[in-house]
C-alpha cells in the first residue's frame, strides 16, 4: 500500500513556537485583560470616594476603609500565622523514621507527591485561611469602634454592679475575640492534626504507640488553649446573662436574668469556669507527663459537668421551685426589667394619669365653646389628598406627590406639604439624554391649611402655582433631591435642563456646589463602569462642568454618611431660610442594654401607612435593639444635597461614642439655626417603639406586670380593612391642665383583647418647646368606646347609610380620613373627615365631617353618653354633637370689618341680597388671595359658603317649597346648591 503520509511511516510535522509578534500580541493582551479586570474592581472604591468627597464627608469614608483594612490585615495575618505555624511546628517535630506498616507505605506516596511543594501547599493554606478570617473581621468594624471610642453610661446593671458600656461595647468585642480564638484554635488543631497524621506523628493502624511524644506534647497544647478559651467563654456567659434574651409571657422579648439565671445558671457558670481551668492545667501538663489520660478525664469530666450542671439543674429548678410560685419568684426579676426597660426607652419619667371620661362640664354652650380651642381639628388628610394635590397642581405629567404628604407648622398653623418631585416614568419621550439630562428636577413646595377646605371640598392653597407662590417668602424651588429621586443625572455642562412649563419652556442649568465632576475622562470611565453604562464615557453631551448627582434620596445620603445611625421612615420637608430642606430623624440604638426587653424594629414600626410603602420604612442599622435615642438630627439640601447632622441627644453615650469615633461629622446642638428648630419635631418611629413598650411597661407593679391585667394593645386602623395598627398622629391640642394648644404626636390605645378606650397618648412634638419630649398618658377608667367601636357606630348611622347610597349612585367612592381623638373636658371627642371621589372629580374631595362626643357620667340608654352626628361642616357637627344651634366659629376671630346679621327677609329681597353678599364675598376674597392675606381669604369663603346657601334656601322659598339645598357638586364650578353645600364643609371652625 502507498505510504499516504497520514501514518507512523510518513512525514513528520513540526510544530513551531509562535512569532515574536504573535507572542508580543498574547501578552499585550493578557496585561490588558488584567489591568481591565483591576479597573473594574477599582472603580466601585474610587466613586465611593469621590462621592464622599463631594458631600465633604471624606472623613468617614476613610475612617471606615482604614478601620476594615486593619481589621482585615490584622486578623487575617494572626490566623495565617497560627495556622501555618501550627503545620510548620508539626512538620517540624515529624519522627525521623516512619514504621514498617501498610499504612505507612500508603502516606509515603502522599509525602512524596507533596514533598516538592511542601512551601506552596503552606502558603496556599495560610493565605486561605488568612483571606477568610480577615474578610470576617473586617465586617466587625463598628464593634472595634464602639469598643475602644467606648463612652461611660454612668449607669450600672443590678446584678454584677458593671457601667451599661460594659455590655453595650466591651462585650461584644470581647466576644468577637472570644470567637476568633476558637476558630484558630480549631483550624490549627485541624491542619496540624493531618500533618502529624501524614508524616507519621500520630497512627491508627500502625504497630506500636497511637501518637509520638512530639504530636502528643503539640496537640495537648492545642487542646489546652481550645479548654482555656471555653473557660473564658463561660466567664464571660456569666455576664452576658444580663442582656440574654428569652421569651417570657409577662414582656414578650425579656433581656435579663430571670430567678432560674441568678440562682441555677449562674453558679453554674462559675463552677464550669473553674473544672475548665483545671481542665486546660491537665492538658498543658502532657508536656512533661506524655500522656492524655488524666487530660481526657477531665475534659470528660468537663462535658458531663456542662450537662449536669449547666443543662439539668436549672431545669430542676425551673420545675419545682420557680412554676409553683412563679410570680413570687420572679417578682424581683420583673421589677429590675421593668426599671430598665423604661430607661432603655426613654419612658422612664412618663407616668399614667387616671381619666375618668366623663364630662366635667355640663352646660351644652360651654362645651361647644370649649372644643373651639380644644384643638386645630385636621380635616385635610395628608394620607388621603395626595391625588388631590397631584390633580391640582401636579401641572406636569413628569411631575409627582408622594403617597402620603407631610404635617408642618408655618405661622403657628398645621399645614399639609408636598414636594412636586420629577416623575421619571412621567417623561413624554424616554431615552437616556432625557432621563439623565433634560429632566432632572421637580419644582416647588405645594402647600394647604390642615384645618380647612374650599367651597368644593378641595384644600385652600397657601403656597401653589408653577413657579409658587403664596404665603412663603422667596425660595429656592428646584428640587434635585427628594424621596422619589432615584435615578442619576448629570448636570451643569453643556446639556440643557428643562427647568419648568409655564406660558413657554424654560431651561436651566445647575449651579449648585454638588455631585461628582465629569470633566476628566478617568473620572467618565469610572462611572461608565460603576454604572453599567458605556455613553457616560463617550457622550458628547459630558464636558466642562459637567457633574454627576446620585444617592438622591434623604434617607439614602444620611445613611451613607452615618452607617452607624437607624433613620426615621419618614423624611419630611420644610422651607428654611430660602431653601427645601430634608428633615430626617436618626437613631442611636444598642441592643446591649442589661435587662431591658427587646423590640423588632421592623415590626414595631409597621402600621396602615407603611404597608407596602418602602419610602415609609425605617432603615435599621441594626433590628433588634433594646436601648434607642432621637439623638441626631439631619438635613439635607434639596437643591444640593447637602447634609448636615446635628446632636440633638446631648447625653446620650452611643452618640458621644460615634462622635469620637468620627470627631468634626456632628454639629453641636448650638448650631441649629432658630428657622430651622421652629420646624423640627417629635419623630414618628421612635413615638411608635415607645407606645409599643408602653402597652406593657406602663405598669410598674411587678405582680400586675407578671398578670398581664392591665396590659393594653395599639388598635387596628378602623378607617382601613387590613388590620395595621393604626398611624399616630400629629394634631395641635390641648391636653387636660394646658393653657394653650401644643403641636402634638398622638395615639390612642385599647385593653387587650377589647375593643373600648384604654389610654390616650400625645407627647409635645414641639421642638422650641420646653417640655419638648413630655409624654402625657390618659388612663381612662370608665367605659368609653374605642375607635372601631366609633366607626362602627358612624357607620350605622341612617345620615351615613344615605349618604354613602348617594355617592354610591353617583359612582363615587367614599374614603374615611384620620379619626382623631381629642380629650374634652373630661370627655373625648372624636373627628373624622369622610371623603368622597367620584368620575367627575378624578380626586378626593372633602364632603363630610363626623363627630362623636362621648361622655362616661351619663348613665346607660342615655342618648347623650355617646353622641355622633354627620354633617356638612366640623361646625354644624360640633352644634349637632353638642344640642348648640347656630353656627359657632371655631376659626380665629374674624376681620375688623365683619359681615353684619340680617333680618330675616323672604322672597326676591332675599335672593337679591344673598347674591349680592355672595358678589361681595368673592370679591373679598379675590383680594385677600392677591395680597396674600390667608385669614382674610379663609373668611370671605365662610361668607361666601354662607351667602350661596341663603341664595339656595331663599330660591326654594320664593317657589313656594320647603326643600333643602341638594348635594353639592364634586367638581369646582358647580351649581350654587352644590356651592352652598360644599361651602359649608369648609367652615371649619
């Protein structure tokens, strides 16, 4: 057969090494690939820190990095180094001649294989070990800070006398090094166990002794150092008894020693300390005696002791000492929880007062007088008119309100704010210029009186318009920051951005000091890669001055410039000296507090407005916390981000801790400018944790706590089906013995398991006031119905059955408002707004206002004990309630020219005159709105209201009938029966 070179006898091919070009072309590629790859891991560190710097918080970000980079470095070299000496000793103390024996001849070909790259397997497993341990502790920063920047509590724990810092910084860390140790100690028994095992230092199946004198004397070392370390960890359990958490049915979460931890566990502990001692003693003395079985006696000794004494005799205890009598025994164990629990939460001087519920005053003018300054009622929901601000003065498509607006003071009146904040999904033409370029802002604070409404049903506008204007002086109106601002822009070169729409486009371009530079092209790379997004390093529309904004939200910038604060769920706005700023509330929070229970965040904090709304969320430095403080307050710049953080909570030791840990991020309280306190406030979720604890903690009796008999709970909504607990609110008022009215954070609460008035809570959430932080608790004792029991009763109303029926006809929905509750002269009084939005009106619009008046010193069947009328007005509902005819004001005093009475007149004169008064009124009115004159423009509407339902009545009089005015109109330009009607609702006394 022809050779065909295809077999062994044909040519040979020689394969050749690459060209020099083509070597020179692999390796220029391969240094690429790795610098690429390096880039990528860069460029997240070096925005990072061009974002601090822009924030001028550089200092934290530093402080932070160099904190993990020791940590790291430190701990990841002592665990290499103990590892890795620890198989370097055992190689090193390997017998000289390995016995005869099958086993034997099997390692010899492990030893032999491995003998090559004895070095490199070493560093391998060092560096492993190393690079595990250090990413660990790296993560363990804020415990090195908090532990050697620790501040004295100048408080001590009741069963070891220790200061609470103890606990709440040296612990922890203590712990930390505790856990440490034992995982080198483990992995180096480990690592040094299989080396002795692979060089013939330990055997199993070999002839002769099991272990050489060597790996004995070595591993009984290690050993001892694993026993003396359990013995420092059941020193160390003693004191962390002190904030142990158990569950217990008189405090839910308990944190603290209980009757079977002082008197079974405890010993215990200390009896385990010391056989572990002897223990490790017996361990470290095979050094010289050479063999394990004293030490393994004892360490059985060890493990029964732990059974025994740490496991079954406290459960002895527990059986037949504590459950027979257990509220005697734990009764002084209660008692030391309940003094720090109230304490940890700030509760500690907060004090039930006993209300009877029952009215002290009798005269029906009185009352009625008298809940004219029992409080500024709020009818505007911010929970609820949200659509109606958007409708209202949204004015753009690419422009939004948040859900749930916010409750502000400006001149000393509750008012209802909302940011118009740029609504990226609302943008006419997606694409990336006009998502990060043209459209980067929202525009304006939009304003309304809580306490009133307009004609129609709609708020009264104290600051509106595009641009606004009203009753704020002039102000920075662009927004760049804000809750819904989430995505970046970049701004300031040579790209335009659309300023706002009206009578005509108008651009701008930032000039605020804010964001990143994009000038230099390393800068555009790094971002282009920390972004996914390739355009930012060629577009053309990123030059000279351009700056890049991101971390736009309020809750967002805080948290990365305090990692070591808790933030409120709920920032909120306020006009400050020219500008919007962001108010967030911040917490200082340990979980380390000896014998105060612990609280879930998360779950304390949850009620109707949060469910399902992320803005609304506290963000948690950590969960679980037993000791919390309002320590700081934030702002930060709507226009250019800037955040400022002041010390609000000048005692508190966690906060003094941080700020020595980060020295120049706080400013002093004294740095709060005078504007800007006048709108600071008590915040929301530290209220909540607070009246969560107080449904328990209220009681300080120990035997009353351990019954649970007098334990309350937070009511679910009612004007809600999903069963949340019920939001507290901010409400100006007047609680029992006050002069004058506070702006006040209020809740109420009802006995478990019933559905009647428990207590009423309000702490004075007046920042400039100096019982600011004062908590009143209204204990009622008698029946009085609760705020289910309430809307139950109002909605069985034949007015309300009617009324929903209407609306119902018309195709409209009926949403119930906040139901607020007011205490009234020995009684409470109850409030709620009942909306309704129908297909003309796209937007709630306030049509009702019920109240309820409930007084316990009337007997049983009595009408008056629990009266609830459902009216147009608060006014007429106030008289209703009260037996009072007439219109009574519950505004302030009107004008200096008021409207005089008028004779009773019928027929065409009264229509005439009606019509002319109702000209007059509007006219009034027109005037004040252009001066800017609110109380005047609020009071010619009440005049106009009033003058179009004369029209109305004197109209139906003249054709000879006796009919009421019909239910007004759901749309602004409505009949003047559905003016008159809805005119009414806005008399809000």
């Amino acid at each position: 057969m022809p050779d065909r070179g295809g077999g062994p006898t044909g040519p040979r091919i020689r394969v050749g090494r690459p060209s020099r070009r083509a070597r020179t072309l692999l390796m220029t590629l391969g240094v690429l690939a790795v610098l690429a790859m390096l880039f990528v891991m860069f460029a997240g560190f070096w925005t990072d820190w061009l974002w601090y710097r822009s924030v001028a918080y550089s200092s934290v970000f530093t402080t932070t990095l160099w904190t993990k980079v020791g940590m790291f470095a430190v701990f990841g070299l002592l665990m290499a180094l103990a590892v890795g000496l620890n198989v370097w000793l055992a190689h090193r103390l390997r017998p000289p001649l390995s016995a005869m024996s099958l086993e034997q001849q099997s390692l010899d070909r492990y030893r032999m294989g491995v003998a090559p790259y004895k070095k490199w397997v070493l560093l391998g497993i060092t560096a492993l070990v190393g690079l595990i341990a250090g990413a660990s502790a790296s993560g363990q920063w804020r415990t090195w800070l908090m532990w050697v920047n620790g501040v004295r509590f100048g408080e001590k724990d009741p069963q070891f006398g220790m200061d609470v810092a103890f606990y709440a910084f040296d612990l922890p860390w203590y712990r930390f090094l505790l856990g440490f140790g034992f995982a080198a100690t483990v992995l180096s028994l480990i690592a040094a166990t299989l080396t002795h095992y692979l060089y013939g230092g330990l055997r199993v199946t070999s002839p002769g002794a099991r272990a050489t004198a060597a790996a004995t004397g070595h591993l009984s070392v290690l050993l001892g150092v694993f026993v003396s370390l359990k013995a420092v960890a059941y020193w160390l359990d003693r004191y962390g008894l002190a904030v142990k958490s158990s569950d217990f049915k008189a405090a839910g979460n308990w944190t603290g020693l209980r009757y079977v931890d002082a008197n079974a566990y405890l010993p215990a502990k200390t009896i385990l300390f010391c056989i572990a001692v002897i223990c490790a003693l017996l361990f470290f003395a095979t050094l010289w005696r050479r063999t394990w079985q004293l030490p393994v006696i004892g360490f059985g000794l060890m493990v029964l002791s732990a059974i025994l004494i740490g496991g079954l005799y406290p459960a002895i205890v527990q059986k037949f000492q504590v459950q027979p009598n257990e509220q005697a025994k734990e009764a002084p164990y209660i008692k030391k929880n309940i003094e720090a629990t109230r304490k940890a939460y700030a509760i500690d001087t907060t004090v039930p007062e006993n209300y009877t519920g029952k009215a002290t005053v009798k005269s029906k003018e009185q009352l009625r007088k008298d809940s004219d300054a029992a409080a500024s009622y709020r009818l505007v929901d911010p929970n609820i008119v949200s659509p109606t601000f958007q409708q209202l003065e949204q004015k753009r498509k690419y422009y939004q309100f948040p859900v749930t607006l916010d409750v502000d003071r400006y001149e000393g009146k509750d008012t209802v704010v909302g940011l118009r904040e740029l609504n990226i999904k609302g943008i006419p033409k997606r694409n990336w210029i006009n998502d990060h370029f043209t459209y980067t802002h929202g525009y304006g604070a939009i304003m309304a009186t809580g306490t009133s409404v307009d004609t129609t049903g709609s708020p009264i506008f104290t600051e509106s318009g595009l641009p606004t204007s009203g009753q704020m002086p002039k102000y920075e109106q662009r927004i760049y920051y804000g809750e819904k601002t989430e995505q970046y822009s970049i701004v300031g070169g040579p790209q335009k951005e659309l300023d706002y729409e009206a009578n005509g486009e108008r651009t701008t371009s930032y000039r605020g000091d804010s964001g990143v530079s994009l000038s230099n092209a390393f800068n555009r790379a790094a971002y282009a890669v920390a972004f996914s997004e390739p355009q930012i390093l060629y577009s053309g529309a990123i030059g000279e001055g351009s700056h890049i904004l991101y971390n736009r939200t309020p809750k967002q910038r805080v948290e990365a410039v305090a990692p070591w604060l808790t933030i409120d769920g709920d920032a909120y706005p306020a006009v400050v000296d020219g500008r919007i700023q962001w108010i967030v509330d911040a917490y200082t929070t340990t979980n380390g507090y000896p014998y105060a229970s612990r609280t879930t965040l998360g779950d304390t904090t949850a009620d109707s407005l949060t469910a399902g709304n992320q803005t609304r969320t506290v963000v948690a430095q950590q969960n679980q916390v037993n000791y919390i403080r309002n320590s700081v307050k934030a702002t930060v710049d709507a226009y250019d981000g800037s955040v400022k953080l002041y010390q609000w909570d000048t005692k508190d030791p966690v906060l003094k801790t941080w700020m020595k840990a980060f020295p120049g991020t706080v400013l002093p309280k004294s740095a709060i400018k005078d504007d800007l306190k006048s709108h600071l406030r008590y915040p929301q979720d530290m209220f909540k944790v607070q009246r969560e604890l107080l449904t328990r903690y209220h009681v300080r009796d120990a035997a009353q706590f351990y019954s649970g008999s007098d334990a309350w709970q937070v009511p679910a909504d009612p004007t809600k089906k999903d069963g949340n607990a019920v939001p507290p609110y901010y409400l100006s008022l007047k609680m029992p013995g006050d002069t004058q009215q506070r702006f006040s954070l209020t809740t109420t609460f009802t006995p478990n398991g019933r559905p009647n008035l428990g207590a009423f809570m309000a702490v004075d959430a007046d920042a400039n006031s100096k019982d600011y932080g004062r908590i009143r608790l209204l204990r009622v004792t008698s029946e009085v119905p609760g705020p289910a029991q309430v809307q139950s009763k109002l909605n069985s109303l034949p007015d309300v059955a009617t009324f929903v029926r209407d609306m119902k006809g018309a195709d409209s929905e009926i949403e119930y408002g906040n139901l607020l509750t007011v205490p009234l002269d020995g009684g409470f009084l109850y409030v709620e707004p009942v909306y309704a939005q129908g297909r003309s009106a796209l937007y709630p619009l306030l049509k009702k206002v019920a109240v309820s008046y409930i007084d316990a010193s009337k007997p049983e069947g009595d009408a008056t004990k629990d009266t609830t009328r459902f009216e147009d007005s608060l006014g007429a509902a106030l008289n209703a309630v009260f037996g009072v005819e007439g219109e009574t004001p519950t505004t302030p005093p009107p004008s200096t020219n008021p409207q005089q009475p008028r004779p009773p007149a019928t027929g065409e004169a009264a229509l005439k005159q009606a019509i002319e008064d109702a000209q007059k009124a509007f006219t009034d009115g027109e005037a004040a709105l252009k001066r800017g004159d609110w109380e005047a423009y609020g009071k010619a509407q009440q005049e106009l209201a009033e003058a179009l339902r004369r029209a109305a009545d004197a109209d139906a009089q003249r054709k000879g009938t006796d009919q009421k005015p019909s239910q007004g109109s759901t749309a602004r330009g409505g009949t003047a029966q559905g003016a008159a009607r809805s005119g009414s609702t806005g008399s809000t006394g």
